[in-house]
C-alpha cells in the first residue's frame, strides 16, 4: 500500500483486506480498504488505525518510515470508534510506544482499558465531548463531535478545521480495495465511482442500517461544519465531492422507513422444476409495468446482496415452495435479518407453491404462513403491509380451471402487475431524492 497525500499536513495510511468473509459474515468480492490517517501539526496525531492480524500492524507502521516518522512521534492517538478492524493494532503498538495521549469519548476509552488495557499506567487518557478541540500546532486543529451509535454508543467524528476534513470512521464507509493510483473521487471515473456508491449500499444495508436513526441525527450535527474533505474509515477519500456520499448516505438511512425507488425484490426458494415458471410470470408481469425487479434464490443469494435489494425497494413478493415447515427456513432467516436491521415499511406479497396439495390443505398452509410472517412482523414492529391479502386458496372455492400451475400463474402475475404499477403510479407524486446507482450481484 502506497501512502496518499490528502492536502496539507494530512496523509492517509492503509491496508487491504480480501479473499475472507469480513467479520466472518460479509463476502469481500472486490476487498476491503481500512484507513488510518495522520495529521502532521507541531505536534502528531493518528486518527484511527487497522485490525490487528498478522502483518496488518506493521503494513501500518512501516508506512510511517515512510513518511519520515517514528512511532515514538505520536503525540496523540485518536479513537473514532472502538471496533476491532480500527482497534486492533493497538496491542502491537504497546510494545513499541507509550506515553502519547489517548483521545477518545468516555465511553471508548472504559472499552481501551477493558479491551487492551491502556488506562493512565501506559497513557494520558484524554476524553472529549462534542464541541472540545485539540490544538496540533501550525494551524492544525481537531475538533470533535459525537455521533452515538453510529454504528457503536461511543462512537464520535473528528474534524480538522483548517482543510475542512472529516473523519467519521464508519460513517460514510463503503466495501471495495481502493486501488493505490486513484484513493480519491477526483482520481476516479464515474464508473469506478459508480461502483464504490455501490458498495456503500451494501456496507450500509449490512453495517449500518439498523442505525438509520441516529445516522440521521448524525447528518444533521455535522452539517454547520464546513466539510470540503471526507476521509472515513473504509473506502475512498471524497475530496472533490463530500456532498456525494453524504447525500447518498442521507438517503440510505431515508430508505430504512421510506423506500423512494419503485422496485421490486423477489425472493424465492425451491427447485427449478416446481417453482420456476411462477417466478418468470412474476418478473414479467413487474418489467411490463416499468419497474426494476430484483431477483435472489436463497439460500444460494447470501443476504448481504439481499438486504441492499430490499434496502432501496418498496415492494417485496416472496415465492414459497410447500416444505415440512411453513416458510423454509431460508426465507425465514431472511425476515428475520430484514427485522433486525430495521427495514421497514414495505408492501409485500407471498405466494406458496402448492403443487399437488388439496383445497383444504393447501388452505390451512397458506394460514401457517401467515401467522409466521405475522410473527416475524410484529417481533420487530416492521410494519409491513400486504398488498394482496386474498390467497389463491379459499373455502368454497372452484379453481378456475382444471390447470392448478395456470391459475397459480395467473395468480402471480395479476397481483404482480398490479403491485408494480401502484409503486410506478406512487413514484410520480413524491419529490426525488436524486439519483442513485444500480446494484448488481
């Protein structure tokens, strides 16, 4: 990794992460950057760090040889947020400094003593609150803000007021190695660019979206600062355009409760023999109206590409094969992460695969269903709203022909063509937010 100038007296440090699920839970296609950057006043500051595996500590401190400086120069050490990816390397840097000044919220310094045992016997500890400053020298000075929960309760932004650059950490991250030729947005095409907004969406939906709330709050305290510069902790340095990923963020955590896209995220699962054909009638009857549809098989699809589709979607359709349970658990653990990162507010429709099945059984499955995603709704208050509560199944009723695939197909498509046009319909009328870029598995 190559050290990057950012403007005067401000450089960033990093490293490169790949081939690994991150935090054993999210796929890496294109890696991961993590940054540390250093403020150069009278004085030195590091603000944030890297994990600590092997080697990733010292890719850190050999890039201080770079610059010219000692680790033993670091005057004072600035903790964003307590997370092992930025924190990690504070345990090798016990063995080669002490001395310099802690600076960190309350809250983020009780987790240094907890976690890595830095506490006044190896350190100053120096807490701030929001609004406090610490003057570096020729004319560098940080101030901070606190931003709880963003995505950790002591979390905090650090500002440096004379380039007007901020560093949020996990705000305004994004998956995606940043290539050492280009680490900023100036140094990027709109495709690359497209590609790393793309890659926010999915960090965000992933990391952060159950924190929509207080990304919010977040966006509004910062916004009297005037930041020309934001340099977070993973992804690129937005020099030419801060606004850009702060925007894009601001709508992201819109998404959360007020989807503004008229999309449609399909999620199915079973063979391709039995279900199949009820999953093209549903994706031709959405494309007929206009409006995107975004297509998952689970388990095969993992839910971090999941949760972005329905992240930006108002409507989702769920395509349920007959199983021993009610809802396969595929799709279950599915709703259960849409609940647990608080996406709400959606218009959804299901339909069950019921092959083979006789009226009465099929309707006492049907009723199954219902009472588990009812379940699953009011656990995490999602307030999801079904768009077509009829079923295909009803006492009483004559199927309206002798074809059951037919009149299931018929089924799907009518309610899938008018779902997607309500949602068209319902776009015409709102305010846009701006454009966003598309995803792609």
């Amino acid at each position: 990794m190559q050290i990057a100038h950012i403007t005067e007296g401000l450089y960033r440090l990093s490293a490169h992460i790949e081939g690994i699920l991150f935090e054993g839970m999210w796929p890496l296609p294109h890696g991961m950057t993590m940054n540390s950057y250093i403020v150069k006043g009278k004085e030195i500051a590091i603000i944030d760090g890297v994990c600590g595996w092997d080697g990733v500590p010292e890719t850190l401190f050999r890039q201080f040889e770079e610059l010219g400086l000692s680790v033993q120069d670091i005057r004072y050490v600035v903790l964003n947020h307590m997370e092992p990816d930025h924190t990690g390397w504070l345990t090798p840097l016990k063995k080669v400094a002490r001395g310099f000044e802690l600076v960190a919220t309350p809250k983020a310094l009780r987790l240094a003593k907890s976690f890595f045992g830095l506490d006044e016997s190896f350190c100053a500890l120096h807490p701030v609150k929001s609004g406090d400053r610490i003057d570096l020298g020729h004319g560098k000075i940080l101030r901070f803000e606190e931003i709880p929960n963003v995505h950790w309760p002591e979390t905090m932004a650090t500002y440096e007021e004379s380039s007007g650059t901020l560093f949020p950490c996990d705000a305004f991250g994004s998956f995606g190695s940043v290539p050492d030729y280009a680490p900023f947005d100036d140094r990027l095409s709109e495709k690359e660019l497209a590609r790393f907004e793309e890659e926010a969406i999915r960090y965000y939906a992933n990391i952060v979206a159950a924190f929509s709330a207080a990304v919010k709050k977040a966006i509004e305290k910062l916004s009297p600062l005037d930041i020309r510069i934001v340099a977070p902790g993973h992804g690129i340095i937005w020099r030419k355009d801060p606004q850009r990923i702060i925007e894009l963020y601001n709508r992201l955590a819109q998404w959360s409760t007020y989807p503004t896209e008229p999309e449609i995220t399909l999620i199915w699962a079973g063979r391709e023999r039995s279900m199949g054909s009820f999953i093209q009638s549903a994706i031709e009857a959405i494309q007929q109206e206009g409006c995107r549809v975004h297509v998952h098989k689970v388990p095969n699809t993992h839910i971090s590409y999941i949760l972005p589709s329905v992240l930006r979607s108002k409507g989702v359709m769920f395509g349920i094969p007959y199983s021993a349970d009610p809802i396969p658990s595929p799709i279950v653990h599915v709703l259960d992460d849409l609940g647990r990162k608080r996406i709400l507010e959606r218009s959804f429709f299901w339909f069950l695969g019921a092959e083979g099945m006789d009226l009465h059984e099929q309707i006492q499955r049907e009723a199954s269903i219902e009472e588990e995603m009812n379940r699953i709704f009011e656990k995490y208050q999602m307030r999801w709203t079904n768009a077509c509560p009829r079923r295909l199944g009803k006492a009483g009723e004559k199927p309206e022909s002798q074809d059951y695939n037919q009149d299931l197909r018929d089924f799907v498509y009518r309610n899938a063509r008018n779902i997607a046009k309500q949602l068209v319909l319902s776009k015409r009328d709102e305010v846009p937010l701006g454009a966003v870029p598309t995803l792609s598995r």
